[in-house]
C-alpha cells in the first residue's frame, strides 16, 4: 500500500522547492472525497489516486500536475468543480477539467467510430495542456497493473485501449519539442 510519505520523499527527491502543501491539501481532499470508496479490486479508491499521482512524480511533473493527479477523476464523481477551483486555483481545475474532457471525447468516440487513429489525434489535440495527457498515461498504467481484480471483458477492453491509444500517444508524446521529459521516460 502506496503511502503518502513516499509520494512526497519521491518529489523532494527532484524539486526541494515543491509546494508540499498543495500537494497534501490535494491528497486530503481526495481521501475525503473518496473516504468509504472501493475499487473493484476492493482497495480504496485514495490507493489509485496516490498511484497516479506517484507515476507523475517518476516523470519528474511538477507539483500541480502532482496535486491533479491525486484528484484526477474527483469531477466526473461528483466533486464541486467551483470548490476545486477556489481551494486549488484555476491552473489546477484546468488541467482536471482537460482531463474530464479527454474522458468524455473517447467515451463518446470509442462507441461512434473504430478509427483509433482519428481518437489518437482528437485525445491529443483535446489535451491543450499535455500535463492532462500524462496523467491520463500514468492512470492507464496503474489501472493496467490492477486488472487481475476485473472480469475478463473488462481486462481485454482496457488492455487494448492501452494498447491503441494510449501507447501511441506517449510514442508521441515523446517526439513532442515543448515537452522532452517525455524522451528520458517514455
């Protein structure tokens, strides 16, 4: 179980001058948000979050991509979009609700049409702030790690979904001039 701790000691690792408490006030904020939540694995819903939001630390993101992605799904689950954006200022509420855009645009595209080149390039050009798109990277990830829990259909979807969208587009992500972290990790 991935503790908060650690996702902090990761950061001061790379950024001694990180805001450590927005990146708590984040994490309070999920975990109260989430309290009582379970994943189908039947882990709490704050161990997903503290995940992403260690894979952003391993990109070496900066503090507000961190604090977003320890509240990267908390809109599309209810969480007041004006609360977010008082407490965590409109930088923060920018990038989740990039994020929740992303969301939407591949649901609604995924069910319409199988051209995933076509989704590659709308999720990319959705995201006006790539920090969005790696944290939708770094959650596919943990929720590839995490598939054992789910039913064989499920696993299969996510597992090519993986696969065919979100692979290329950190291929992409990777050749992108405004963004060579991307080159040491991808």
């Amino acid at each position: 179980f991935m503790v908060f701790n650690g996702l902090i000691k990761k950061v001061l690792r790379y950024n001694k001058e990180a805001d450590l408490e927005l990146i708590e006030k984040a994490y309070n904020f999920s975990k109260e948000f989430t309290k009582g939540k379970f994943r189908s694995s039947g882990e709490p819903v704050i161990k997903h979050y503290l995940a992403v939001a260690y894979e952003t630390a391993e990109l070496r993101l900066d503090d507000k991509t961190i604090a977003a992605a320890l509240m990267h799904g908390l809109i599309n689950k209810g969480a007041d979009p004006d609360k977010i954006k008082l407490l965590f200022g409109q930088e923060i509420f920018s990038i989740l609700d990039n994020i929740e855009r992303m969301t939407a645009i591949k649901r609604n595209i995924t069910k319409n049409t199988t051209n995933l080149e076509n989704l590659k390039k709308v999720l990319l050009a959705a995201s006006s702030d790539l920090r969005a798109l790696l944290i939708k990277i770094c959650d596919k990830l943990v929720n590839l790690r995490d598939l054992d829990a789910l039913p064989s259909i499920e696993r299969k979807r996510i597992a090519k979904e993986a696969m065919e969208i979100y692979a290329p587009s950190s291929a992409q992500l990777s050749n992108h001039p405004h963004f060579s972290v991307c080159k040491s990790y991808l």
